[in-house]
C-alpha cells in the first residue's frame, strides 16, 4: 500500500535504527467539533509562566465523601496500591469514583465541559469499574476536542488562554515559551501558514507540556495534558517484551524519516511505500532508571496496520500512521515524557 511522502530537498544528516526504528545521527547527538467562539477582551492575557504548576482547582459542586483522600496517580481499575488496605477505606473510594462518575456524566449531558472534565478525570484517577472505562475515556476525549483543540475559550480553564501577537513574535517562539509545538498553535487556531501571524492577531494557547503513558499490558498509549486525560491510542510493541519499562523523554522529531536496518540491509528512502517507519518518527532517550542513557527507541508509524496491538516490532513503539500524525504535533523536544509501564 502507497503511503502518502512530501519530498524534501535536503536530506543530509545519517540516521541508525533499531527495533524497525531509524534516528538521525546529528538531532540524536547534538538536539539536546465544536463550533469556534470568539473570547471577550478579558479573556486576552499575557503568556502564562510555562514552569508554573498545571494544577486545576476544584470546583465547589463537585461530590465529596469524608476520609478518602485523591490518589495522584492515573491508574487502571485495579492498579491502585494504596497505603491503607482495609476494606472500609477501599470501599469509600470506590464510592467516591462511583459519585464523582456519575456527577461528570451529568455535567457532560449539559456540556459543562469543564466540570464534566474535572468530575471525570478525578475519578478515572481513583478507578472505576472496567466497564465503565471505554464510555469514560470516550466522553474525556470529546471534552478535550471542545476545550483544548477547538479555537474556542472556555472562561476559567486552567489548560488554556488567550494570546495576543506582539513585536517580535513568531509561531514558533510563542510555542516554545508554552512547551507545546508550532504544529499544534497551527491546527487548533486554523493557520494554514505558521509564517503568516501579524502584531494583534489573537491566539488560543494550551499550557504544556503533554506526555504518554504507553501501558504495555493493554497495547495502549494514553496522553495526557498534565494530569488531564486527553486520549488513548493502540499501539504495537517490541516482541519478547523488547520495548522496555521505565521513563524517557522526547529527544527529536522527525517527518518523513529514512530507515536504516539496525542488522544491515539496503536503506529505503523517505518515499519508498515500503519504509516500515511510516511518515512520523518521535526519538526517545530513557531518563530514570533501567531506561537511563537508552537511544534509538521511538514512536513511529507503520507500513504494516495488522502489527497494532502485538508484539511483533524489535522494540519500538508503532501506531497507525494518522494516530503517530497527531501524537507527532502534541510531543515536544526536551519536554515531553514517555513513561512505559
């Protein structure tokens, strides 16, 4: 199957691969639906602190049962390892999810997005019953497609503001200065040219940075913004449990990569249909624990769909080509963690 390639002219760094993955040698080394409304002239602020703390504050309305203090960890049904085991405490929490689930799928039916979104990432954190798991993440990932990827502000959301275009600046450094990336500024306010801003034009901004949590058990790759569940994706991974555990962070970015065989073989180009890499390549470096100083893993895409789900790559991580396309615009260099768990 004939993939869709742009080519480009310069193609001058070499790149190495491992596990069906391919790295350029010079970044690797050396780089470290809803309907859009406009926003009232108090909603246009400075760019915020991009080092401060995404924290959403709670809402006064939002369900409360005594004696069960928030996990912090986003966690699967049945992962959590709380400090207290007795069943009365376990009991409380599960009360706890199980109002706070219910309270966000009323605020959902009334798109409040913003309460809906707290209710129900707070008890996703918490844990709710594997049944309930698809709706949940469903609902999550339409709130995020109304609040955080539609031009439109919300008054009072913490994730994101407005912007407006000053001396100096340019897509790439208003990006930069929020830890997101020039390609998601592009998509969510609708530019065509990211070279094509002007003094006073007015941006909506997402506070970054995002991050992954790839959960090898389900084949899946979560991404959050912050502690805010966004989406999950499938994935494939390493076979004999090749893909290993542990942290990293985005080293580089590259589209339409060459592979290079990490055992030898003949290079295929950036627009042969069979580079098994596909048009999007995220190189990680592992930064905590077993993972420390690891090079040339990475997300990619891929030419062969039916390794979705499986095991079948020498360790990276592959999704579907349109899914790594968006995974590509939300990751930033240097910023973004990957944990694989």
């Amino acid at each position: 199957m004939a993939r869709r390639r742009r080519r480009r002219k310069s193609r001058n760094m070499t790149a190495w691969g491992i596990g069906g993955c391919a790295v350029l040698a010079v970044w690797w080394w050396y780089s470290g639906e809803d309907t859009a409304q406009s926003t009232t002239p108090a909603d246009v602020v400075a760019l915020a602190d991009p080092a401060a703390p995404m924290r959403v504050a709670l809402r006064s309305d939002r369900p409360e049962i005594p004696g069960t203090p928030l996990d912090p960890g986003v966690l699967e049904k049945g992962d959590h390892t709380s400090a207290t085991d007795d069943e009365a405490s376990v009991s409380a929490v599960s009360a706890r999810a199980a109002a706070l689930l219910d309270s966000g799928q009323q605020a959902f039916a009334r798109e409040d997005w913003l309460t809906a979104r707290q209710h129900l990432n707070e008890a996703l954190k918490l844990g709710v019953e594997p049944s309930e798991l698809t709706r949940l993440r469903a609902d999550l990932t339409r709130i995020a497609d109304a609040t955080i990827f539609s031009s439109r502000i919300l008054a009072g959301d913490p994730l994101v503001e407005a912007y407006v275009v000053k001396t100096g600046d340019t897509l790439g450094k208003i990006a930069k200065g929020l830890n997101i990336s020039d390609d998601l500024l592009a998509r969510v306010n609708g530019i065509q040219n990211k070279n094509m801003i002007h003094i006073g034009q007015r941006l909506k901004v997402v506070r970054g940075p995002f991050r992954a949590v790839v959960r090898k058990k389900s084949y899946s790759l979560d991404i959050y913004l912050g502690d805010t569940f966004i989406r999950r994706y499938k994935v494939g991974l390493g076979e004999d449990d090749s893909t290993p555990r542990g942290e990293w962070r985005v080293q580089n970015k590259l589209k339409n990569p060459t592979y290079y065989p990490p055992r030898g073989g003949k290079i295929i180009g950036a627009d042969n249909p069979k580079n098994p890499l596909g048009e999007r390549w995220v190189g990680l470096v592992g930064v905590e624990g077993e993972t420390l100083g690891l090079l040339r893993y990475g997300i990619h895409g891929t030419i062969e769909p039916q390794s979705i789900g499986k095991s079948l790559s020498l360790g990276c991580i592959r999704m579907y080509n349109e899914d790594v396309e968006f995974i590509y615009d939300l990751l930033v260099e240097k910023h973004s963690i990957v944990t694989i768990q």
